[in-house]
C-alpha cells in the first residue's frame, strides 16, 4: 500500500510531534515520581509513545521486517511492568505482616533467651539444686 506523498508531509510531522510532546510529559512524570507506581505507569506510557512512533515509521517506509523490534520493546514493557508491581506488592505484604515496634513480645529469639534466662535466675532454687556445685 503506497501513501500519497503529500499526505506522509502532512500526517508525519503531526504525529511525531504529538509523540514528542507525549514522551516529554511521561519523562517528566519519570522524574517527579513521587512514588514507584508513577514512574512504572510513566515509563509504560513512555515505551508505548516509542512502540507507536516506531509503528509510524514502519507504516510510512513499508519495513515490516522490524516488527519483530516492535514485539520485542512490548515483550520486555510488559515483564518490567509485572516484576515491579510484584516487588511493590511484596514489599507492602512484608510491612504489613511485620509486627509493631512497642509491642510486648521479644523482636528475636536472643531477647527471648534472654528474657527466660532473667525469670530463671529470679526463680527460687529447688531443694535439689541447692546441694550441687
């Protein structure tokens, strides 16, 4: 399929600019943050912008033997995506299951030797133990 030459002049400048102006609203999301899940859906918003500006291109030279990149770049956008939402997800498991710092309980099992050591050593002796060396 051929386009008209004075419709690529038009449509193509159009479209890479809407993608310009889309990819440098998503890097300033990238940097401003504030938390990992807006730089994880920036940087998808990113990497679509790409995915679509390089589809335009492969449209507009008739290249379809760079698809493959395309598949690639979606491939890896959407495995980055699933692993940082499985580390946040585990990371707010983590914090949620920790127990409370001013909690009665022992943090460890040192404090609890420790303190059982304590009531051992307060404890009144049996008759028995008192015999021994």
């Amino acid at each position: 399929m051929e386009f008209d030459p004075r419709v690529a002049a038009v449509v193509l400048p159009a479209a890479f600019v809407l993608f310009s102006i889309a990819a440098a609203v998503a890097i300033a999301r990238i940097v401003r943050g504030p938390a990992i899940l807006d730089r994880m859906i920036a940087t998808d918003v990113l990497l679509s912008t790409m995915l679509c500006s390089f589809a335009v291109f492969m449209a507009v030279t008739g290249r379809t033997d760079l698809q493959f990149i395309l598949l690639a770049m979606a491939f890896f956008g959407f495995v980055g995506s699933v692993a940082v939402s499985r580390y946040v997800a585990r990371s707010e498991n983590t914090a949620q299951l920790a127990p409370p710092a001013d909690s009665d309980q022992p943090s460890s099992s040192q404090d609890a030797s420790d303190q059982g050591a304590s009531a051992d050593s307060t404890a009144d002796p049996s008759p028995t133990e008192e015999g021994r060396p």
